[in-house]
C-alpha cells in the first residue's frame, strides 16, 4: 500500500512540475539580432506579427502599455509591463489581463552566431492564471506562442 501511495505522491509531483513548468519557443532567423531586436521592440513592427491593437511599446524598464484584444467570445485587456532589459540580449515583460487572477513573466532571449539569430521566448507563471479560462490553458498557451514565434514572426523577417 505504501508503495501505490509513494508512486501517486511522485505522479502527483511530476504532473504538477510538468504544468508549472514555464512555456519555452525557440526559433532561429537568417537574420541579425539587430532585425530581430527591432521587430520584439519597436511597435510599428510589433503591429505587423505580433499584435495589431498595440497602441505603444518601448523596451525601457518601467515601461507600461495596454491594449484590448478580441478573442471572439471574450475581450482581454492585456497590461504588460517592462521589468528587465539588456539591449539586444533580452527583454522581460510582466503579463496580466485586467480582470482576471494571475501574472505571468515572458522573457525574449536574442542568441547570435554566424548571421543568424535565436530567439528563446519563455512563459513562466501561466499556472497563475485561470483554468476555466480556455484562452488561459497550458495548450493554448503552448500554441499561441508557436504561432507568434515560429510562424508570425519568423515569415514577418524572412519575408
């Protein structure tokens, strides 16, 4: 008996360190980390393939934006702030939606070498956010970010 419940315990344990792990995207660019810098920070770009109802962003610490999008059945106010920057490096962005429990951190990581760039996006704190929200699930986390990252933004630089 000991031992069935020894392994539900580890179950348990892994199933939620697998669901509080943080989200991580990496894609590579046959571009330079100056392109690629410009296209997470400057919003005119950041319209083209990420979001077109950002109304400003600037990668300085501090710095807080928000702007509404339409999920088709809900609306969310997405409030985001700066909270770390290392030009050209990384850039990390608290994340919340007005209304609604949880905050989650994203973090760009710009890695270069031989003329092209990588990107690590990583989402931590997803889990703070509701499940009951379908928008907010771990899955649609996972794909959102595939979608921006490996799909939007990689065709948005490569065009």
């Amino acid at each position: 008996m000991q031992c069935l419940i020894n392994m539900q315990t580890r179950k348990n344990e892994f199933t939620m360190d697998k669901d509080n792990a943080p989200i991580i995207t990496e894609q590579s660019f046959l571009v330079n980390r100056e392109q690629v810098w410009k296209a997470i920070t400057d919003p005119i770009e950041m319209r083209q393939w990420f979001f077109a109802e950002m109304p400003d962003h600037k990668a300085e610490v501090g710095f807080k934006t928000q702007f509404n999008v339409d999920a088709g059945e809900r609306e969310f106010m997405h409030l985001w702030k700066i909270t770390e920057v290392i030009p050209f490096e990384k850039l990390v962005c608290q994340w919340e939606y007005e209304g609604y429990d949880g905050i989650a951190m994203v973090s760009y990581e710009l890695f270069e070498e031989n003329e092209v760039c990588k990107i690590r996006v990583t989402a931590s704190g997803i889990d703070t956010f509701s499940d009951d929200v379908p928008e907010f699930r771990r899955e649609s986390c996972e794909g959102g970010w595939k979608y921006f990252i490996n799909q939007r933004l990689k065709e948005y630089l490569e065009e």
